[in-house]
C-alpha cells in the first residue's frame, strides 16, 4: 500500500490552518484597530508579520505535498 498520497493530503490540510488562523488574526486586528485607532500601525504591522508567519506554514505544507 502507497502511502504517499495520504501523507500528502495531510500536508495539504496545513492550508486549511493557515487560512483560519490568519482570519482569525485579521478579526482581531480589525477589533483592537476599533478600540484603540490610534495603535492601528502597530496592529497592522503586527498582522502582517503573524499573517506572513502563519501563510509560511502553508507554503511548507504544498512543499511537501508536491515533493
């Protein structure tokens, strides 16, 4: 039995994390940019590197499922 297959679809399912977590991050950036405006660029800054963290997951996750 070929195992290859199973292994890459869990790879792929990384996608699936990222994708929630940089929503999730994305609605509490734009929560905390609502209660405190003037911090918005720190907050987006601080977006932007977690979003770029958590998308990297991703592309290590299609890295493996196409290796």
């Amino acid at each position: 039995m070929n195992l290859i297959p199973i292994g890459a679809g869990i790879a792929a399912i990384t996608g699936i994390g990222a994708g929630i977590g940089i929503g999730v991050a994305t609605a509490k950036a734009t929560d905390a940019v609502a209660r405190q405006p003037e911090a918005s660029g720190k907050i987006m800054t601080m977006l932007i590197l977690g979003g770029a963290l958590a998308e990297a997951t991703a592309i290590y996750g299609l890295v493996v499922a196409l290796a």
